[in-house]
DNA sequence: CGCATTTGACCAGC
DNA sequence: GCTGGTCAAATGCG
C-alpha cells in the first residue's frame, strides 16, 4: 500500500504514530517472546501483564494521535481499508458474469461455470489450537479437500455473510495432529461485513481449561484474568466424521458478530502457559496496510462496502 | 421451505 | 500437470 500523502501540518502527527507503533512492535515482540518462552517470566508473571498494558496504551495513543489528523478523512480511510478488498471482489467476480455483460455471448454453465482467482497477498492470520471454538464469527462451510502431505482434509469457511453484504473474509480449518487434538485455523481477509453485535473473545488453544488465562479487551483495555472459557460460548457439537468434527457450531448459526475487527474480534486470549504456537499480534502488525486505528476502536465500517 | 453442509468439478497458480 | 482454493448442485436438517 502507498503511504498516504501527509499534509505538514500531519508530519508531526505521523512521526509521533510512527513512534508509538514502534514502540507497540517493542512491546509485542516482549510479549511474543513471553508467550513462547514462559520460563523467562516465571519469576515475575506480572511483567506480563505490563507488556499488555504498555500496548494498550500505544494503540490508544496511536489511535489519538491519527484520529486528530485532519489528513485523512473518514472517506479516504475506509477507501484505504478496503480498497484491496475491492479490487480483489471484482476479480473474483465469476467469469460469467463478467461475460454476461457483453449481450451477445452466451456460454453453457457446463462449460464454463466460473473464474476461480485466487487471493495472492491478503490479510492472514495463523493461530494453532486444540479447542474448536467460536471466534464469534458466522461461518459457511464451502469446501472440504484432502491436502497432500496432511494427515487430515481441510475445511474452507467463508463469512455467511459474504452473499449480502460481500464480506470476503474466509477461514481455513486443518487438523493436525489426532492426539491431542490440535488443529491450524487460517483467516484471510477482514470482515467486511456489517452486524452490531459485538463478537465474543477468541481463546487461543487453551488445552487445559484450569489453565488461568488472561483476556486482552481491546475496547476496555481492561485485563481479566479467567478460570474457564467464556460464558458466551456455546457448547461444541463433536460430530466426528473420519476423525475431523463438523465446524457447524463454530462457523455459528448462533448468535455470532460479523463485525469489522479482526478474527479474534475485540478479544484477545493469551494463555499464560501456551502450549502451542500462537501466530497472533505478529502476523497482523505485519501487514502495515490493515493496522488500521479504526480497527482496534470498535467504530463500525459496515457501510464501506455497500 | 430456507439454510447449511457435502462433494465432485472447475480453475488459477506454480 | 499437480495442487489447492472455490463453485454450485445435491442433499440433509430443523
């Protein structure tokens, strides 16, 4: 993404953002590193949740900071947001129906039924995890394929919403290891889509539900420490077919949010003790183009695409 | 009847 | 040509 052309009297304003996500990037990568290295900070666990409190703060500060700039408009921030997620829309758009709008060509749907294009470089997001559990998104099996060298097929979600509101958000789901149960879930691409509730916090593979673990609430800043999954989930439906459980509940007939915030929604669980590879912070503030302070403030987009 | 899932086929990228 | 991602008809379920 080209950076936006900063008036001068922003330049300051930029500067002092520029300051804080690189203080934020400082902070996260404290925070990786207390995540994969948890023996580091077993003399003082609560250095942790000074990590937390210290990227908090800059997501407020950058927030602020960005949020007074005249620079940019609330028109050209979402068209910045979003303009991938365009471009990427049309492209995806069925052959046919591009076809269709030449009057005089008519193809059999046999023939060719669609132009498959694939994403090449969106918004992702990897975390690992043995609890298939809602991330309070509403999700729509699509696809189900054998992947060579995996052990396990892989399931492909879209955003149930993509049909009216063009959501591209889609999710990949692949088992594996059996024993324990463990499985990789993918996100590419942010929700679009607009729906006012709020989504529920994500736990990141908290294998152990005695395992106290921390939530990250992005809207209140507030850290709560929890004993047990959140009340809000619903219960997982453990149908098992050739070993691998239907996702049914996790995409979410239930009363799921398909808002704008990342995949975790405005939750982030980090188990104090993780016991898996946890792909969460890093793999988003590595994609500069979505760091996005409207993102992490909760303030709806849903009329972007529209 | 409407919506979600399943599954074979299609298609792009490598 | 192979592999992975997506489509869409068929099917299932509430």
């Amino acid at each position: 993404m080209e950076s936006p052309t900063w008036p001068e009297s922003s330049q300051s304003n930029r500067i002092k953002a520029i300051q804080e996500l690189t203080h934020g990037q400082e902070w996260t990568n404290k925070l990786q590193e207390a995540l994969w290295c948890p023996e580091n900070f077993e003399s003082d666990p609560t250095s942790i949740d000074g990590v937390l409190v210290q990227i908090l703060e800059m997501f407020e500060k950058t927030i602020s900071i960005v949020g007074t700039s005249s620079s940019i408009n609330n028109a050209t921030f979402d068209q910045l947001l979003t303009s991938d997620l365009h471009s990427s829309a049309s492209l995806g758009k069925p052959k046919s129906e591009n076809i269709n709008e030449t009057p005089n060509s008519v193809i059999p749907v046999k023939i060719k039924k669609r132009c498959v294009k694939r994403r090449k470089s969106s918004w992702t997001s990897t975390k690992v995890t043995s609890d298939l559990i809602d991330d309070g998104h509403a999700w729509r099996k699509y696809g189900q394929k054998e992947i060579l060298n995996a052990n396990h097929q892989r399931s492909y979600y879209r955003c149930t919403y993509k049909s009216d509101q063009g959501c591209l958000a889609t999710k990949q789901v692949q088992m594996i290891e059996d024993k324990p149960p463990k499985y990789r879930i993918t996100y590419f691409g942010n929700h679009t889509c607009n729906n006012l509730q709020r989504a529920p916090p994500i736990i990141l593979d908290s294998p152990d539900p005695r395992d106290e673990s921390i939530i990250l609430n992005f809207e209140t800043k507030e850290l709560i420490k929890k004993k047990h999954l959140h009340p809000n989930f619903p219960s997982i439906k453990q149908e098992l077919k050739d070993g691998f459980p239907s996702l049914s509940s996790l995409g979410g007939n239930q009363s799921s949010s398909c808002n704008n915030d990342p995949p975790w929604g405005s939750f982030t669980h980090v188990p104090q003790v993780p016991t898996e590879s946890v792909s969460l912070m890093s793999s988003w503030l590595d994609h500069e183009e979505m760091v996005s302070p409207r993102a992490y403030s909760g303030l709806d987009r849903g009329d972007i695409i529209s």
